[in-house]
C-alpha cells in the first residue's frame, strides 16, 4: 500500500502544482460579480439608488444618467431571490439608499435560476457574493474549482494570455454593462419568449413573489422607496409573449403594489423605443439604455418627491 | 451519487481504506452499509422499495430450494410476480395507463384511473433483473440458496454495479464475499486504471458529446439533413462512452477491492452484423435475456418461424426494459426484426457477396459489413434518443433533406459557415476540436493496447508508455472533461 501511495504522490504531484497556478490566478480575474461586490463593499452607504435585477436592467439601465448617486448591481440571470438576498446583505450599510428598483421582466415571477441552462452562474453568487444557491444541491465542484466553473477549455485560452483577461471590460463604473449597435445574428423575439418561457415554472410562482414582498418589506423598513418596472422590449418579442402568462404577472403586480402601496412603471410596449433602440429582442442597446435611463430617472424623481 | 461525483471521490477511497484494514469478517458489513448510504443519496426513502425486492427474494430462495415439485415452481412464481410487479407500478404503470386512456378515449369509454405520481428508483430495473437471476437460478438446480441474509442484500445491492449493473449472477458474485481478499498492489492499480479511463469516456467523451446530442434532440425540428445524421452518429458514440465508461468505473472499483465482475462491452462498433452486435454491447443484459426469456421460449431449437417469433419477443422486452416509452417499444422490435433478417438473410446475402466477388477482398468486406452494421444500429439509436415517436418520425423523414446542398457547400469545408451549422450543431468550435483530440486519443490508447480488453489497460507496457498515458488521461479529464454533473445515460432504467 505505501508503493501505491508513493506512486499516486508522484503521479499526482505535477497534477497539483498546474492545476494550483490555474486556480489561483483565475481566482484573481477581475468579473461581474467580482466588479460589483467589491463596489458595494467600498461605496454601499454613499449609494442613493440601488438597481436590481438580470440582464434586461444590466444593459438597459446606465445610473450615470440618475440624478442620484445610483449603481446597477443586476447581473445575467440574476433571479428574485438573489436580488433579496444582495439587497439583505448590504442593506445595513447602504446607509443613504432612496431608492431600489426591482425589475420584473416576462419571467422573473415563474423563473428558477437553480433549474435553468445559467444555473451554473450560481456558483458565482456562492464563490464572489457568497451567498447560498436557493436549492440545496449536492457538492457541486464548481463550488470550490474556478477551472471549472470557467469552463476548463476556456481557463486554458485565458492561460495562453497569462490570465491578463478582464471580464468585467464592458461594465462601467456604475454597473451598467455596455451592449453596441445590433446582436449579429439575434434570436427572434419567438425564439427569445420560447427560452424565456422554458425558464419557467409554475412551482416557482409563490416562491418569487415571496421574494419580492420581502425586498419591499425591507426596503420600507429602512424608509426606501421601492419602484417595481418592466423593462422595454421590440414588438417582435411582446406579440409572442402568452397573454394568459402576461396577464397573471400583470394581476400579481397589481396586488402587490396595492397592498405595499408602491409603484409600477411598465416599459414593456412603451412606444418611445425604435428598433434602434435594441440589441436584440429584448436588450437595449447603449442608445436605448440612455433613452431608457433618462425616462426612468425622470419617473423615479417624480414618485420620489 | 454519481461516480462521477465530488461525493464519490470521498466516498470511495474511504470504503477501500477502511475495507483493507478491518478484519475480513467485518468486510461484507462494511459493505453493505456504504452500499446503502450510495443508494440513499439518490432518494432515501427508497431503499424500502429495494429491502421490499430483497426479503422476497431471499425467503422466495430458500423456499424453493427446501420445497418439491410444483411448490418450487409455486415460489417462483410469487417471487418473479412480486418483483415484476414492483418494476410495473414504478415504471410501466403510468405508460399503460396513458395508453389505456387513449384507448377508452377514441372509443369513448368512461376511464379515469389517475396516473401515479412517483419517481422510478434510480436502477430499478438493474436490480430487479439481479433479483431475479438469484431466484431463477436456484429453481433451476443450478446455485444453492444463500442463507445469509446480509449477503443475499450486499449481492443486490453491492454498490459498484447498484444502480446500472453489470447485471452479475449469484455463481459469479455471492462467493466473493465471502473470500478474502488482500491489498494486492497490480490488482488496485488495474483497477484504478480502469476507473480514471472510464471517467475520462464518461466526463471528456461522452458528455461532450452530449452538448452536441442534446442541442438537436431537444428540439429536432429546428435541424435537417447532416445536422440530424451527425447529431445521431454523435449519439451513438455517446451511448457508448457513457455506458461502457460507467462500466469501466463499476468494474475497476470492484476490482480495486479484490471482486471480479464481468465485462459489459467489447467493442461493439466493431461488429459485421446485427447477432454480433448484440454478443459485444450491453453483454450482461443481453446475456440475461437470452438465458431467461430467449432460452426458455424455446431458443432457435425449435421450428423458424417459432425461432424467429422467440426473437422478435426478446427484443420487444428488452426494449421495454430500457424505457416505458413507445419509442423504446419500436427500437426493440426494430433490432428483432434487423436480428431476423440478419438469420434469414444469411445464405442470400452470402451468395451476393460472392457474386459481386466482394469475398475476394477480405479487409474492404470486413469494412463494408461493419459500416452496414453500424448505420442500422444508428438508425434504430434515433428511436432510443428522440423524446417521442413523433420526434423520432421527423428525424428519419428529414435525415436527407437539403443534404445535397450541404454537402456541396461543405467541399469548402474549413472555409464554409455550412459547416458550423452541420456539424458544431450550435457549440464552440474549440468543443469540436476537443472531441477530435480526446477521440484521437482514445485510438492512440487502443493502438497501444491493440484491441484488447480495458481490462488490463496498458498491462506490460513500458513505464515510457504508461506513464505519458495516465498523465494525459488526469490532463484531459482536468482541462477537457465538461465539468457539469451529467447523470449516466443507463442510470434512468
């Protein structure tokens, strides 16, 4: 047995060393995730609006156009339940928060990020946020291996640039991520409500609302203003959505709204967007996030006073 | 858990450690308790359903052992019928239900029997089949009743081949429990040797080409033409890395604790007909039907059309096992029906050879046989992967469509966005690379090994050999294994 054990020492040895270089110097490759905690850790008490959200607010909204001092911590996928969970962590220390924008897109009230094609992005909440993925699932290696949750392949593209990467080169300093002029080949707005729709499922209903009452509890026992939006899309995408569907998120907002007494702007068919406007079916490009910010900012000063 | 797993990679090293160094007769205890804890981390209270199967079928052996005459058959009977008729009410109740409905539907019957709301215990179907070779073989005179009841348990439920076989027989597993093995050095590294390559068919093969498969299957209605055939080709290799790389796994893990289970493949897509096909691929389940259905129906020592019709109803079954699906249903009968063309077909196609002269070139026929062998065993794959009959139609309606275009355009090949449609089928192109260099790999692997069984992996090569190749094996399932969990493709039977 000690023959095996030397054998496997050696053998293992070189395996170990390669695989601890990788690891380290992924660990220090600057993301998203990365960009935004260590933002809120630094600058949460002088932030006056906080954004939550996925994608379609971490494209469409750019808080440089707020007259407030505002940051976008939405990020790609980001569900119901780690907005709560980011906007429990810091909500001590975001001392002179105003306001929180929670978006609700298509999906978000049906939406179950553990169960979805992204949910390998959990492992970014746990690793960089550190916060617990909503299913418990078993020991996942992506929880502890940063090679493998960039994807071995891709860990070695970046190894042939030193690991000089930045992932967080297109997010600006207030959390917005840039998205110019037009998707090459986009999905169609079909093709995008299709996916939007197989994200969604009826068990995680009650769940997502749960969430949502809570982020507005506890932004209102802070004294926030709380302002739920949907965020704009092309028309190829809205004649596609299930009415039946959208009427229930429609119905759910309304109750909540009345009964927290807070505000809803709905973007979703808002007739100031062009296709111009859009990356893709349902993301604003730079033009489209400035128009959207803008009007946003605009609404949001007007319910704040 | 997955062999596949963090979880595993714990579980088992502190198995063998604690195996070898308590005393042997502790060892089966040992054995059985983890057996258990790697079953219950599926779902827990399922082990009850297993306990259930293994108290019949222990007290079902010692009651036919002890009893004469037509109380042994009796037994047997109550044994077989209660084991079946857990695997029907998991798996197949559901399936007859909805077909029952459908029925009473067209005829407008009042039916309304509920579908049961249950999830199939992870290898069910495995395990049963294990049960039942226990009970068969003690009817038959051929194995005496195991009175130990911990062992007839740790023979169902020995964790290595739990959940996705090898489907073993009582001569060849319950003995060893019972022998004393120790830590021999060649033993443990073939065996490890044998875990490490299955992980890397598993992890580096077979779940790569997964993301491939699954971009088509799971909504083959976008594709056409050479996406559709490459997406099944890539099937059939996937079925195969993902099982006989979990095999390798059940079998080298066995072997590093001293058990010798059988083998499982023996390269399949290698064969020159249909009946060779089915003596290298999924062997031990193959083996069980031809032993306890084919055999007792009659085999082929009885009148043709009888022997075919014996045929034709061993694959039918077979092909139930797999899945309670339609789909699983047509594969079935499919590959009984190629099997009884092969037998029927025989002479004729003998004389066809020799009339073209086909015979005169030995390697080219060889080569002919097996790619014929291999497009009809990718065929009959389309209906195992696709999600239902109607996919499964589709697909084979829509294997040629627009194919003439695609090929023309793909004589510029490395040049052509046809080919990034075709055959990426939506991946990186850096994943089809990978693919190509672990397949490459894997060839190398089999140059060195000249054919031979995974068994004995690289057994009597140079350290110059070896030891290159196990680092490449560790690298390639380090950088190039996809690193999400995918199940075993056989863990849902």
């Amino acid at each position: 047995m000690v023959k095996l054990f030397k054998k496997l020492i050696i053998l293992a040895f070189p395996v170990i060393i390669i695989v601890s270089i990788f690891e380290y110097n992924l660990s220090k490759i600057q993301n998203s995730y990365m960009f935004k905690k260590n933002f809120l850790d630094k600058n949460a008490p002088t932030l006056q609006v906080l954004t939550l959200g996925s994608s379609h607010a971490l494209v469409g909204i750019n808080p440089i156009f707020f007259s407030m001092n505002g940051f976008n911590v939405a990020d790609t996928s980001q569900s119901l339940y780690y907005d709560y969970q980011i906007l429990n962590k810091y909500a001590d220390s975001l001392e002179n928060l105003k306001v929180v924008i929670i978006p609700v897109s298509y999906f978000s009230l049906k939406y179950n990020f553990s169960s979805s094609v992204e949910s390998w992005r959990e492992n970014f909440y746990k690793k960089v946020w550190g916060l617990d993925s909503e299913n418990k699932s078993s020991i996942n290696v992506r929880n502890f291996s940063y090679m493998a949750l960039y994807g071995q392949i891709r860990s070695l593209f970046y190894a042939l640039k030193f690991f000089d990467v930045n992932l967080a080169s297109n997010i600006s300093k207030t959390g917005w991520y840039r998205l110019d002029g037009k998707e090459t080949a986009p999905d169609s707005g079909k093709e995008r409500v299709k996916y939007h729709e197989s994200i969604m499922e009826e068990s995680s209903f009650t769940e997502n609302i749960n969430y949502l009452k809570k982020m507005i509890e506890l932004a209102k026992s802070k004294g926030v203003t709380v302002v739920l939006i949907t965020t704009p899309v092309a028309p190829d995408y809205f004649d596609n959505v299930n009415s039946k569907e959208y009427n229930l998120m429609q119905n759910t907002i309304k109750k909540i709204t009345e009964e927290y007494n807070v505000k809803y702007f709905n973007y979703f068919l808002d007739k100031n967007f062009t296709p111009d406007d859009f990356f893709n079916s349902d993301h604003l490009n730079v033009e489209g996030a400035e128009k959207f910010s803008k009007i946003l900012n605009a609404d949001i000063n007007k319910e704040y006073k | 858990m997955l062999f596949n797993s963090i979880e595993f990679l714990i579980f088992f090293p502190t198995v063998v450690f604690l195996y070898f160094f308590i005393p042997h007769k502790f060892r089966w205890q040992l054995l059985l308790v983890s057996s258990c804890v790697f079953y219950m981390t599926f779902i827990p209270a399922y082990i009850l359903v297993l306990a259930v199967l293994i108290i019949i079928d222990y007290f079902a052996g010692l009651f036919i052992e002890r009893s004469i005459g037509k109380k042994r058959m009796i037994f047997l009977l109550i044994s077989i019928i209660s084991t079946c008729f857990t695997l029907f009410v998991f798996k197949y109740f559901n399936f007859f239900n909805a077909n029952l409905f459908g029925i009473a539907h067209f005829f407008h019957w009042n039916y309304s029997l509920k579908n049961l709301d249950l999830v199939l215990p992870i290898g069910l179907s495995f395990h049963t089949f294990q049960s039942l070779s226990y009970v068969i073989e003690i009817y038959n005179g051929k194995y005496k009743a195991e009175h130990n009841f911990g062992i007839y348990s740790l023979y169902v439920m020995f964790f290595p081949q739990l959940v996705a076989g090898p489907i073993e027989r009582p001569q060849n597993l319950i003995h060893q429990f019972y022998e004393k093995h120790t830590f021999e050095y060649q033993r443990v590294v073939d065996g490890l040797k044998q875990i490490v390559l299955g992980l890397f068919k598993k992890i580096v093969i077979a779940d790569r080409l997964a993301l491939f498969v699954n971009q088509v299957y799971n909504s083959p209605t976008d594709y056409h033409g050479l996406s559709l055939i490459a997406a099944t080709v890539f099937f059939a290799f996937q079925i195969y890395y993902d099982f006989s790389g979990y095999s390798d796994m059940a079998i080298g893990a066995a072997k590093v604790m001293g058990f010798n289970l059988m083998d499982n493949f023996n390269h399949p897509y290698i064969s020159r007909s249909i009946p060779e096909f089915w003596q290298r691929w999924h062997i031990s389940l193959s083996a069980w039907f031809r032993d306890y259905l084919y055999i007792p129906l009659g085999g082929n020592r009885v009148k043709i059309p009888r022997w075919y019709f014996n045929l034709f109803i061993t694959f039918l079954v077979s092909g139930l096992w797999h899945g309670a699906n339609w789909t699983f249903v047509i594969w079935g009968v499919l590959n009984g029906f190629y099997y009884v063309c092969s037998v029927a077909t025989a002479d004729v196609r003998k004389k066809i050879v020799e009339f073209i002269r086909l015979d005169k070139f030995p390697i080219f026929h060889k080569y002919v046989q097996i790619f014929i062998t291999f497009c009809l065993t990718c065929f009959g794959w389309i209906f195992f992967r696709a999600k239902n009959v109607g996919d499964a139609l589709y697909i084979i309606l829509h294997l040629f469509s627009g194919i003439a275009g695609e090929l023309s355009n793909s004589l510029k090949f490395l040049y052509n966005i046809q080919l990034q449609e075709s055959f990426l089928l939506g991946q990186p192109v850096y994943e089809f690379f990978a693919l190509i260099l672990s397949f490459s790999f894997v060839a190398i692997l089999y140059f060195f090994q000249k054919g031979g069984s995974d068994r004995n992996l690289l057994s009597g090569k140079s350290v110059w050999v070896r030891w290159p190749i196990y680092y490449a094996l560790i690298f390639g399932i380090v950088f190039l294994g996809v690193s999400t969990e995918m199940k075993f493709i056989y863990f849902q039977f």
